[in-house]
C-alpha cells in the first residue's frame, strides 16, 4: 500500500517515538529510559554481594590467638614430659656409643608403667639386656645417668680379668671401649670376687648390701631392679660401685643424636654463670667449625 502525501505530514517526533524506522519498518529495540539502567544495576550488585562476603575470611582476633599459643604450648610441655625428652650426655663412661657433648632425645614412652586403657596401644615393655637407658641415679638423687643394661632380674653378673660373665657366658661386647683399662685395678676387673670397699671409690650403701646378693661368686640380680655398666669400662662409675637400678628410676631409651658439639671433659662440672656464659659464647663462635655433624640424626645402639 502507497501512502500519499509528503513526510512532512507526520512529525519527526512521532515516527521516532512510536519506533518507526526511516524506511517505515518498526524497530525491536528496547526503549532507552532512566529506570532501565536503574534497575539493573542493583539487582547485579545484590547478585555479587553475597560472594564477596563469603570469599572474606573472618580475623583472629587476640583471645583467639592467645588461646592457639596456649593449646600449643600445653601440646609441647605434654610432649617433652611424657613422650620424648631432650638430654645431654656430659661424661665419657658411654663412648663410643654416646660421646660428651652429644644431645639425645629419650624415648619415655618404652618403659613407663603400663595403662590399661593405652596398654594394646602403645608399644610398652621392660628394659632388656643390651639396652641403653637414661634413669636417675640411685646414689645421687636428681642426677641423670645413661648406662647399658647387662644384668635384668634373675641373672648372675661377675667379672673375671675384665671379662662379663652372664649366668656364666662371657659376652661378646664389640661396643666396650678398652683405651684406658688398668689391670692393677682389681675390684673393677674381678667383681664380686674383691670385697667392695671405700678405697675403691665404693659408695658406703653399697658396701653394706652388696654382700646379701651375692651367690657362688655371682651377684644375683633382684627382682625389679637392673645391674648396669658404662661401655668405656676403664672409666665408668656404674653398678659396680653403687648397686642396682630400681625399675622405677629408669626413664627411658636413648632414640637418635639431634645435635653433638665438642665439649671438654670436665665442662659439667664447671657451673658457675661466668663458666656457662663462655661456653655459650663458645658455642655461636664455633658453632659450624664444632658440631659433629656426621653424628646428626644418628641412632643410639
């Protein structure tokens, strides 16, 4: 159909705003109005804000922090105090075995008394010939020692020119150190065939009770109690001279090495703050040039 007329007859106005296209066809396009964008762009927003919200992570606040420290350090001191526990071996009776100077952890776990409801758990049992342990010394109260176990309830110790004999087989020890055995010493190669005595270095204890326990020339271990002795023979103050280890004494089993620096022989003894302060200056100083550390992370045997 053919209009007459001009285009002047229709407004401009009109066509464009009844979306008439210049060549007469309506046009599809979505009317441009302020409330169009307004409408969209807060729906959009009201989209996002949920996602950034769950993308933010809530700060630990101060009490928060302060009680992770606390769980922490509880974790720690339950740690140190009942499954493992760090000491340092301060004198030559184990070389070479364990050397002065050498930082072990101690395994408290092996040896503790049994639970009932942690027993099937946990791998309990009793110290063993051939083991090493940490217990505290029966002579000096709140002194640590490490010794290897040679006598367990029920065996027969003695010593002939040097030689262990156990319920009456010399043992094959490739671990003892014999650089500075003497021979002239009698009490310590023949024991307990010399009389225990002050002259010896004999503590007075056992002067007195070693007699009852021994039998045909052996000394028979007693129940709950261990017979011990330091694998540098030559200078080792163990059983021979104050007696046996009461099982309740034993703290545990040396595991591994963690760290072992050169330390002088007689540096336990020095424990004066001056002494103590120059060997930890000693320590930064030659920290790299005197660890040992080819015995890093080495297991005790």
């Amino acid at each position: 159909m053919i209009w007459k007329g001009t285009a002047s007859t229709v407004p401009s106005e009109t066509n464009k705003d009844a979306g008439f296209s210049p060549w007469g066809r309506r046009k599809t396009r979505v009317p441009k109005t302020k409330n169009s964008d307004a409408a969209v762009l807060p729906e959009k927003a009201r989209r996002e804000e949920p996602q950034d919200q769950a993308e933010e992570k809530p700060k630990e606040t101060t009490v928060e922090f302060l009680a992770s420290l606390c769980a922490v350090l509880v974790t720690g001191l339950f740690i140190i105090t009942f499954v493992v526990q760090a000491f340092e071996i301060p004198s030559s009776s184990m070389e070479n075995a364990l050397l002065i100077g050498d930082h072990v952890f101690v395994n408290r776990i092996s040896f503790a008394p049994r639970t009932n409801w942690l027993g099937p758990l946990l791998p309990y049992r009793d110290p063993r010939f051939g083991d090493i342990v940490v217990f505290l010394s029966p002579a000096e109260p709140g002194l640590y020692v490490v010794k290897r176990i040679i006598g367990a309830p029920g065996d027969r110790i003695h010593l002939r020119d040097g030689v262990v004999y156990r319920n009456g087989v010399a043992l094959n020890e490739p671990y003892v150190l014999h650089d500075r055995d003497n021979s002239a010493d009698e009490y310590r190669n023949n024991f307990p065939a010399i009389p225990p005595s002050d002259e010896y270095g004999v503590y007075p204890n056992w002067i007195v009770d070693m007699p009852q326990y021994v039998q045909s020339g052996d000394l028979v271990v007693p129940p709950d109690h261990y017979f011990a002795m330091g694998d540098h023979r030559g200078v080792s103050l163990d059983s021979r001279y104050w007696g046996f280890i009461p099982r309740k004494n034993i703290i545990g089993r040396p595991m591994f090495i963690y760290w072992s620096f050169e330390t002088p022989e007689d540096q336990y003894q020095k424990t004066a703050w001056s002494d103590r302060i120059l060997f930890v200056g000693r320590i930064i100083i030659h920290f790299f040039d005197q660890t040992r550390w080819q015995r890093t992370f080495s297991l005790v045997r």
